[in-house]
C-alpha cells in the first residue's frame, strides 16, 4: 500500500539525531510492548509479513505521530482483534472477560533460546530458473497495490541492473494476505542516483533494492 | 515516527496512557494462557543483555585479521557469522558488505526497520525515524554530514535497502596504524555506525 510506511525520498523531517549512549528500550513498556509481540506471534500464528502491514495499514497522519514501538503495540491490538484473541472490552477491563480460544502453541521459557536462534528463514526450494541474471536491464514495474507490497514508491518505473540473483524467497505481497508463501525469485537490482533523482543528483550515489520477480520486467 | 519535540506534559501522559495499556493488554493475554510473563522476560533479557553490536564488532575484527574468514564471509556471509555463534531471526540470510577506498556502504531499512539483529542487536531509534529512512536513498552524503563523517567526493557510496529478508552488515575499512593487534584490540575500533554505514571504525 501506499502508505506513510514508504519514507524513500520524502523531505521535511529534518536531520538524523543519534542519541550518544542510547538505551536498547526506553521505557518499560517498550520492553513488554517487544516481547508481547514476538511472543504472540506462534500462538497468534501470523507471519512477518501480516504483522508489517498490520503496522503500516492506518491513516499516514497517525503513522508518522507514533513512536516506533507504538505503532507495534497498535499492530498487535489490531492483529489480536482480527482473530478474535481478544476482544475490545478486555481491553478496556484489563482482564479476561471470556473464554481463551484454543491456540496451537505458546512460548515456554524452554523455547525462546531455540526459536530466536532458529528463526525464520525465507528461501525455499525449486526446480524453476530464474528469469534474469546478473548484469541484465530491468524496469521496476509501475504497481500500486492495496495490500502489502515491498516494492518502493521511488524505484517504480525506474530502470536498473540486476546485480545479483539472492535465490528463491517467500513472497510477501501473496504471504500478508494468508494467501500462501507463493516463494519467487528475488534479486538485488542496482540504480543509479540519476535514475531515481534526476540529473541534479549526486552522480556517486548508487541504490539498490532487493526485488522479487513479480515486481519487474525487462527493459 | 517523529524526533522532534513535544510538548512536555503532551508527552508525559500519553506514554502513561501507553504504559497503561501495554501493561492491560500483558494481564489479558496472561490470563487467557496465551503468553507466559517468563517467556517475555527472557525475551527482553536476550535482547537487552546478550545480542548486540559487540557481537558484529567480533565478526568485522576476525575479518580484518584472517583472510580466510574474510573470503568466507563475503563468499557466504550466514554461515561465516554463525561459525562465531551468531545466528537466527532478523539474520537468517546476512550478506556482508566489503568497504574500500573507492566504496562506501550504508544500509537502510525505507519501509520498516529490517536490521541485522544476531550482529547488531535491536535497531536505535535514529534507524527507524522518518528522517533517517526518507533521506539515506536520496542524500546520503548529507545523512552521513549528520553523523560527523564526511567522505571524499570520489569515494562512490552505495546504499542498500533492505527491502527483502535479507540483512546487510558492513565491513567498515580496517584502519591504519593497526598492524598487529589482536582481534579483541581491534574490536573495540568497531562502532556499530561503522557496521551500518553511517560511521567509519574508530582511528587508534
């Protein structure tokens, strides 16, 4: 979607400001806000992609007012909603006012250590090729859609060169939507700064986006 | 996402508001046994006291020592990393990025705050601002201004977003005046800026 997720090339926010010595978290309830949604996420079975659209799909107003960890808060409210997992009156009561509904699994003390260090790795098998190789010209394509998307705003419709082939990956336009991983080939597609920029740009600057195969087309 | 100042009673209590309601919400799902508070506290533990940038700062220092490691890190950066120990979510497929006279890297994450968690702990805040996330694509040179470091014109930067699952570390160049330290020596050279791009390894 195009929303106010997609920062690339936006003006107005002002400079970078590192904080010297930064904390990992900031307040308690950055922390419980984290581990509330990592560990939510088995018994809540979504997948990364659900829960980076869950975070990015509001008014672009209300995104950009939020801390970062507030709008993973808000995230997982509504993700806990969706499935009925929680209902808005628990909410507001701060206790369980009906019965759980049956989950799968939970994260036991037992299994944080194995389930960080395992991950989720997204490459899957294949017998198919690719389509392109390193070194080919590609065009972006010009989409807009509704749903999940991880194809920028800034590198639609700009042309490029596929720098290298990263292998065959989970397809998070299809993976957001439950529609199944339908894994693609992804590649690193390189542009030059006066693609993206014009020609006042910086001519050292280059950019590169990681690319599935539905997002492009050769030029 | 903003950085900028609020106002200060503005402030105060909508983050007791928040607090308050993260905090309802951890009752909630307690009770209905869907979350253990223990598991949480682990989690937060992992992260706050375990995985971060002192880890990468390992990998980049055995790289600039052993040219072995070093091959097999930019040959197959996952495994080169896990061989150290270091591994799993947020890091699942890492590429390494080699810094040289002529290139630069610098990573970002435009439409979210995709990091190298297992190297690089959890982002800061700058990482996922819109400040910084808007303008790295598109003036990186200027990012960098705001971090201190100014680079040759002809040096070429490359930026990198990581708009997949893949997770980039990079190797910032080894500086000079270091020959033969060890590599816990050279490690404490390595910033985690340096490891994303908005910094360069401290000068001995």
């Amino acid at each position: 979607m195009n929303g106010a997720q997609d920062l690339g090339g936006m003006h107005g926010f002002g400079p970078v400001v590192p904080e010297p010595n930064e904390p990992v978290f900031h307040s308690e309830w950055e922390r419980r806000a984290f581990a509330l949604t990592l560990a939510m996420a088995m018994p809540g079975a979504w997948n990364i992609d659900m829960s980076r659209f869950a975070r990015e799909n509001r008014p672009p107003a209300e995104y950009l007012a939020m801390s970062y960890y507030q709008v993973w808060f808000a995230a997982l409210e509504t993700m806990l909603k969706q499935r009925e997992l929680v209902a808005d009156d628990e909410i507001v009561a701060g206790r369980s006012l009906h019965a759980p509904k049956p989950v799968t699994r939970t994260l036991t003390p037992g299994d944080v250590a194995q389930v960080l260090y395992r991950g989720a790795p997204t490459e899957r098998a294949t017998k198919s090729a690719a389509t392109f190789k390193a070194g080919d010209t590609v065009r972006a394509k010009t989409i807009n859609p509704l749903t999940h998307t991880r194809l920028p705003r800034y590198v639609r419709g700009r042309t490029g060169t596929i720098e290298r082939v990263i292998g065959y990956h989970v397809f998070p336009d299809s993976n957001a939507l439950g529609a199944g991983e339908n894994p693609q080939w992804l590649y690193t597609v390189r542009f030059e700064g006066r693609e993206l920029w014009g020609g006042d740009a910086d001519a050292s600057v280059t950019v590169s986006v990681d690319a599935w195969e539905p997002y492009l087309e050769r030029a | 996402m903003t950085g900028h100042d609020h106002h200060h009673d503005h402030d105060h209590s909508e983050l007791s508001e928040t607090q308050l309601r993260v905090r309802a919400l951890e009752s909630v799902l307690t009770e209905k046994g869907y979350v253990d508070p223990a598991a949480l506290d682990l989690l937060i533990e992992t992260y706050e006291k375990k995985v971060g940038p002192r880890n990468g700062a390992r990998v980049v220092a055995k790289a600039w020592t052993d040219p072995a490691y070093r091959a097999r890190l930019f040959k197959e950066a996952t495994s080169a990393i896990a061989e150290l120990g270091y591994a799993g979510r947020q890091g699942e497929h890492i590429v390494a990025l080699e810094n040289t006279p002529t290139q630069h890297n610098m990573v970002v994450c435009t439409l979210c705050s995709c990091y190298p968690w297992p190297v690089l702990g959890l982002p800061p805040v700058w990482y996922k601002s819109a400040p910084y996330r808007s303008r790295a694509v598109v003036d990186p040179r200027g990012v960098l201004k705001d971090f201190g470091v100014t680079l040759p014109a002809a040096t070429n930067i490359r930026v990198w977003d990581s708009t997949a699952e893949i997770r980039y570390l990079v190797i910032p160049l080894r500086p000079g005046g270091t020959e033969g330290w060890s590599e816990d020596k050279l490690a404490e050279l390595v910033t985690r800026d340096s490891m994303i791009g908005t910094g360069l390894a401290k000068q001995p």
